[in-house]
C-alpha cells in the first residue's frame, strides 16, 4: 500500500505547478452559481489531458461536467465546486475545492488498476445557495458510486463535517407605489412589510433551538425616498441540526412573513431557490483513513471550539451523503483572524498556505481512496 500511495503522491506532485494554475485563475475569475461557464471549461482540462473521458454540460446542466477514468469494480466521486460569492469572490475557496478534487482524481488514475478504482470527477455547480448537487442527484447523478469525497478550506483543519440542513427561500412583497409627502395614504409599503417580519423573527429567536439559525438580506426595497416602495424583495436562510427539524421549523419563520403582509396589505410571495440542503452522514471508516493520512502529510487538528466552526456550514453534499458513503473534510489555510465569506479569507485562497492545503488535500483524498479500495478488496495485496 505504501508503494501505491507514493505512486499517487508523485502524480500529484508532476501536476502541482498546473492544479496551482487552475487554482488562481478560478480564483481570479469568480463566477457565481449556475454562471460558472469558464469553470466549468477549465476545470475539467487537465483531466482530458490524463486521458479521463469529459462530459460536458452533464446531465442536462450548462454548468456541470462528468470526467471518468478507469473500469475498476469501487467507484469513487471527487466533487468539484467551483461557484463563488456575489461581491465577496472566491471568499470561501471554492478555487481550492476544484483543484483539490482534480490532483485527488489525477493521483488516484496513477494507481486505478492496482487498486481496482474507477475514478469520477462530477462538477457540481452552484453549491453557495442553489443546489446543484440536489439537481444532479435528481437527474441521476452518483448512482452506484462506492465513495463521494472533496476536501473544503476552513481557516484551521477539522476532519468531520456537521453541516446544519437548511432552506433558502425568496421572500417579495408587492404593495403600490405613491407619493410619499403628498399622498402617503394612498401607498401600501413593501419595504415596511420586511420591517414586520425581521421584527418578528427577532422574538421568535427567543423561542428557537439553541441550534436553529435564520437570517437573511433585503435585495430590494424601493427605488426613491420620495415613492412608497410598492415592491421589496429578499433571500432568506433557515438552518437546523436535520430535515426533519427544518421541517418543523421553517413554518414558523414563515409565519413572521406572512405578519408582515398582513399588517402592511401587501401580496406576499415565498419562492424556495432550491430543496432544502439536508445534514451530513459521514461515513466513519472513510474519514478515519482521511484522518490519518492528513496527520501522515504533516497536517494538525483544529481542538473543538471557535476556530472549528466552519464545520457546521451547510451544504449540497450532505444530500449526497444521504445516498452514497462520503466525507466532507475541512483543511486549514492558516488564515484567523479571517474565516470564510469574508474579503480577507478570499484572499488567503491564493498564495504559499493556500498551495500547500490544495496539494495536501489532493494527496490525502488519493491516499483515502486507495485505503477505501483496499477496505473493500478491490485493491492489490
């Protein structure tokens, strides 16, 4: 096995200077969900250049692409995200994930008749808030697959992922517009209607689990000071520790919508933007191989706390995780005080930290897919 992880290592290391590459240009052309277009062409290059077999526009979906190498009987997924933030970039390294997910796969293909892997890249668009892993899932996407891994930047490294569920809703008011000196009794507010709800999911929080979170931002409220906003938009995320929670949840905040409609007069619309994103089951025997081979390159465990939280962020590949075996583990980019979806973590998603986490995230997930294989008898003795 020693022999077959180095043999993985060197691939990964003869592809370093490229998967740095496309590490930074992701980085420099941030595309947000379901516009990834230049992604979703870059991306997958380097594995087309390996000798992988590219599926482009996967499934139906402009922005998504399938790469596959090897007819090995244990089919392992590598999930790449490559969508970024609107106005904060690539603030939560998405760059690194696509890079990452390319040197595990490239390291892997060096090996897969050895170790009996067929080896599969899935991009997967629009994870920051769209979920694109759920469509996939729903147009057959990861069927039969033996393992779903990909390996997330986090200011410190965490091996286990314990992402929240959560729905993301898009929340209008429409009211009607009128001059607000000379005819204000004539105007229904959209933008007060918003004013009610926050109002009223701040008390509710009184009420809520102590793990429950619900916030949100107003998109649009009005164009004039002068003119009644007769229309207010806004996006709005509920989390909760399970589906079966959120479930339970979710009517209530949406109670604090329907408030404001009712005591403004304005038409409320409730628009979900995806199906909810569920917690994620992580298969323990994977992330124990993934656990010591980060410790194997060098890597150090985060203790619980505040600068482990990262773990808790949601995600699309918990609803993998619900279907097919996976891990979901966070790598450190050294970069507290700055955490994710912050303008400074962005920037600490390129530079010499950042290429070591994508280097060693790519050789820690290659080592746990042969560690996988030979958990299952598809590799050598």
């Amino acid at each position: 096995m020693t022999v077959l992880k180095e043999a993985a290592r060197r691939a990964v290391d003869r592809h370093a200077e490229k998967l740095i590459g496309l590490s930074e240009r992701l980085h420099a052309e941030p595309e947000t969900a379901w516009e990834e277009h230049r992604a979703a062409a870059t991306v997958p290059e380097l594995l087309d250049g390996a000798g992988f077999d590219v599926t482009a526009s996967y499934l139906g979906l402009d922005t998504a692409f399938l790469a596959r190498f090897g007819s090995g009987p244990v089919r392992i997924a590598l999930c790449a995200e490559y969508d970024a933030l609107p106005g904060l970039g690539h603030a939560c390294g998405h760059n690194l994930i696509a890079a990452s997910a390319v040197g595990a796969a490239l390291g892997l293909a060096a090996v897969a008749d050895d170790v009996g892997v067929s080896v599969e890249v899935y991009g997967t668009p629009a994870e920051e808030g769209g979920g694109g892993k759920i469509e996939m899932l729903r147009r057959g996407a990861f069927a039969g697959v033996d393992l779903a891994m990909m390996v997330h930047p986090a200011p410190v490294d965490v091996a286990e992922a314990r992402p929240f569920a959560v729905s993301h809703s898009k929340i209008s008011y429409t009211g009607k517009s009128a001059h607000a000196a000379a005819y204000p009794e004539a105007g229904v507010n959209a933008a007060d209607a918003f004013t009610v709800a926050q109002v009223a999911i701040g008390l509710l929080r009184q009420q809520l689990p102590v793990s429950a979170r619900v916030h949100g931002v107003v998109t649009h409220a009005g164009d004039a000071p002068n003119a009644i906003p007769e229309r207010a938009t806004g996006r709005w995320y509920v989390r909760a520790e399970t589906l079966a929670e959120l479930a339970e949840l979710e009517p209530r905040v949406m109670r604090a919508f329907e408030a404001g409609a009712l005591a403004t007069g304005c038409e409320l619309s409730i628009e979900p933007e995806s199906e909810p994103y569920a917690e994620f089951r992580t298969d323990e025997t994977t992330l124990g191989h993934y656990r010591a081979n980060a410790l194997a390159l060098g890597r150090e465990f985060a203790p619980p706390g505040q600068a482990a939280r990262m773990n808790r962020a949601s995600t699309d590949m918990g609803n993998v995780s619900q279907v097919v075996p996976a891990i979901h583990p966070y790598i450190g980019i050294g970069s507290l005080p700055a955490t994710n979806h912050q303008h400074e973590f962005a920037a600490y998603c390129v530079g010499v930290t950042a290429q070591r986490a994508l280097l060693d995230g790519a050789i820690a997930l290659a080592w746990t897919g042969v560690d996988r294989a030979a958990g299952t008898g598809g590799a050598a003795a």
